[in-house]
C-alpha cells in the first residue's frame, strides 16, 4: 500500500523505499513535501523523477562530476589556477565541489551572488561587476570584512577612489584587478597605456591591493568552429596580455591575469601571460554551447548537459505531437533557439505559449502517452537556472538531493 503523505514525510525512508518505487508512477509529492521532508532530516530516498514535480530542473549529478573533474585536470596540467564562474549555477553546492576540486574560489556576477556563496562559508571570491554606487561599494566592502580575499575590478579612478575611501573607512585592503576590454564594450578599459595608468592610480591608493588584470572576451566564447574562436580569441586577448605585461615590467604587483570561457579554455590556457581560468557553463552546458563545435568536430562535446529540465506530457490527441507542461516560462528564452529533447529519443520541442510545450514525434509509431515525462536540454544554462529555485539532483532515475539555487535573486 502507499503511504499516506503525513507518514511520507514524517518516517525514516528505508522502510518506504520500496512502496514508494513500486507505486512511483502514480505518485506526485509537492515540492513543499518534499521540502518538508528534507527538512526533517529524513531524506528523499527513494524518490524517482517520475515522483518529481514538473516543469522542474534536472541536475544530472554524474554528468556535473565529470564535467567538474574535466576542468580541474585541464587546469592543473596547464599549471593554471581555476576560479569558475558561479554565475552559472548560483549555487553554493556546486561551488564548494568546484572548490574541493582544487578550485581558488568562485567569481560572482553580483552582489547578490557573492553574498549568498560566502554565506555558505565559500572564500576566495572575484566579483567580476564593477562594484559602482553607495549600495554596493557598502555590500562589497562588508563582504571583504567577512572574506578578506574578496577582490572587485575596477576600470575607472574615480570608483576606484570611492573604493579606497570605503576600504579605509572599513579599516581594511580591498583587493583588486584592472578589468580591461578586450572588446566587448559591456565593461573594462580599452588595452593600452590606459589601462596601464588605472592600474598605477590603483596601486597608488592605500586601501586598494592591486592584483592583476581581469580580461574577459565573452565574444570569443560562441564562435563557431574551433579555429576561428581560436584566432578570435588570441587576436583580442593579445593586447590584454600585453597590457598584464607591461604592468609587470613596470613593477606593477600583477601576479594574477584572470578570463576565458567554457568555449576558449583550451584556446586560452596556451596564452602567455594567463594565470586563472573563470570558465562557468562547462559546469553543465547547454545547446547555445553545443552547437559551436569542438576541437573535434561539430558538435562541442568536452563537457556533459548536466541540466535538463523535466516536463510531462499532458495531452496527446494527434498521431504526430504531443503536448507537454513545459514553455516559455520553463526555459530562458533570450536565444532564438529553443531547448532540445534528450530523452526519449526521436523528439523535436518548440514553444506552444507560457506554459506549454509541442513535442512533434519524429514517427507516429512512436508510443508517447499521457504522463510520460521528457527531458530538455535548456538552451542558455546560465538564464535558465536563476528561472528555478531548486534543483533535483539525480542519477540515472533517482533523486539523491535538492540543492537551493541559493544565489538567485536580482539585488
Ligand atoms: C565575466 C565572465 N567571466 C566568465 C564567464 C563564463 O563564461 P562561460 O559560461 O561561457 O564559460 C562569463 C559568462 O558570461 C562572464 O560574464
């Protein structure tokens, strides 16, 4: 017999374990009961995604393991230092994985991130944002009180001034990186003697710690076809370096050079002068990334899709498509692409509206029927997490976690 939702969630799971599979396709447990179970320590052992709520995000837990792993090796074997990007994830399990790996820390994209990873107890923190404005110089310079490795990057004097007076006034150093342009034209300095300068004025301001350079060339991160990202990527980087190296002969305190992408690690690392990757999809992928081509081939495999998103199929009255719960609202939607099935085989997704999604059956033949559950390769994993508060953590069929996308949130 099932077990009533009160003895679910109250009981150790060992002695449920083997209702819960035997009835699983029938059962449907609320994120809040499941919620509440955790919370009583009980654990969710036994739960299969097919228990799962939905739309919900999949996290693949062997596909994120060896994508985690990948890295670490890449980077140790090119003697580099690795700070990956939790932009991407937003979560503070994943970074402190990153971290046991052998990762520095984790850059953040804002404040706000940066808050919730170091109140996971997670150091060794590089907000990639310019730090700008009374909120968030104040939040900033807090969070280096709590994690005195906490670096900002600058790419103007007068933040820069404000920084340092914020730092003295916290009776403390911030460390800090010139954040320079390779061409984006979002953040940075233009390479040069410019940027050469800002760092002088930085390492001349008492409670500013200069470090190094932050040079990220997010335009060379998609380019399809490995060898024109690779000559993309030198091309637009070689005045950074450059810059990073004349800081150094002029006895600037320039030890770290941090930047690349998921899609240049391999380019970058091989770059004279760079000390740090800051690499953040390779965590778990998506199509934006796949379809870029790899060193290999046409398709950019080094990295697992780890993230998928869990859909049902809620009608299906025509030979050729099927209907499930998953649309717009489901999946980050800024590519003019859309998310790919990954299983089962055999099926294309495309937006049906907020909250539906058509699956067209490659063959009539195929059997798909009402409450069979897809999973979607998400289209860009970075917008796509912070749309989920949680993530379920599984292998093969089974949940072993929920882990809080803790970082989400704008302020
Ligand atoms: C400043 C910065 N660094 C690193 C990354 C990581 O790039 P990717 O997710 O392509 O590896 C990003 C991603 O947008 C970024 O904005």
């Amino acid at each position: 017999m099932r077990p009533s939702r009160r003895d679910w969630l109250r009981t150790g799971m060992h002695a449920l374990a083997a209702p819960i599979i035997m009835t699983s396709n029938a059962s449907s447990y609320s994120i809040d009961e499941i919620e509440e179970r955790l919370a009583l320590g009980s654990g969710i052992e036994g739960v299969t995604k097919q228990d799962l709520p939905t739309p919900s995000l999949l996290l693949d837990l062997d596909g994120l393991e060896a994508n985690l792993r990948r890295m670490a090796e890449h980077a140790k074997a090119a003697s580099l230092d690795l700070r990956p990007h939790a932009k991407t994830h937003k979560c503070s399990e994943v970074a402190r994985r990153q971290v046991s790996l052998g990762a520095l820390g984790v850059c953040v994209a804002t404040i706000r991130e940066a808050e919730a990873i170091a109140a996971a107890g997670i150091g060794g923190l590089l907000l990639t944002s310019e730090a700008v404005g009374p909120n968030k110089i104040h939040r900033v310079v807090r969070l280096a009180a709590q994690q005195p490795d906490t670096m900002v990057v600058i790419d103007n004097p007068d933040n820069a001034a404000e920084l340092d007076a914020a730092a003295a006034a916290a009776k403390l150093q911030l460390h800090a990186l010139v954040d320079i342009d390779p061409l984006g034209r979002r953040t940075g300095i233009p390479p040069g003697p410019a940027a050469v300068q800002l760092a002088e004025t930085i390492d001349r301001l008492s409670n500013l710690r200069l470090r190094g350079v932050h040079g990220y060339c997010g335009a060379s991160s998609h380019v399809k076809g490995f060898r024109a990202r690779k000559e993309h990527s030198e091309r637009y980087m070689e005045p950074v370096l450059e810059s990073f190296a004349a800081m150094r002969r002029k006895g600037l305190p320039a030890e770290i050079m941090s930047g690349a992408s998921t899609g240049t690690y391999n380019i970058d690392s091989a770059l004279d002068g760079m000390t740090e990757l800051q690499v953040g999809s390779y965590a778990v992928m998506d199509v934006d990334y796949r379809i870029i081509g790899g060193k290999g081939g046409e398709v950019y495999d080094d990295f697992h899709n780890a993230l998928h998103v869990l859909a049902t199929v809620i009608s299906k009255n025509h030979d050729d498509i099927a209907t499930v719960d998953a649309g717009l609202k489901a999946f980050a939607t800024d590519r003019d692409f859309g998310p790919e099935v990954a299983r089962p085989a055999g099926l294309t997704y495309a937006f049906r509206g907020d909250e539906h999604g058509a699956l067209t059956l490659a063959d009539a033949e195929q059997e798909i029927v009402l409450g069979d559950k897809v999973e979607l390769v998400v289209p860009h994993c970075d917008p796509n997490v912070n749309l989920y508060d949680r993530m379920y953590c599984v292998r093969g069929d089974a949940v072993q976690a929920v882990w809080k996308v803790d970082a989400r949130g704008h302020i």
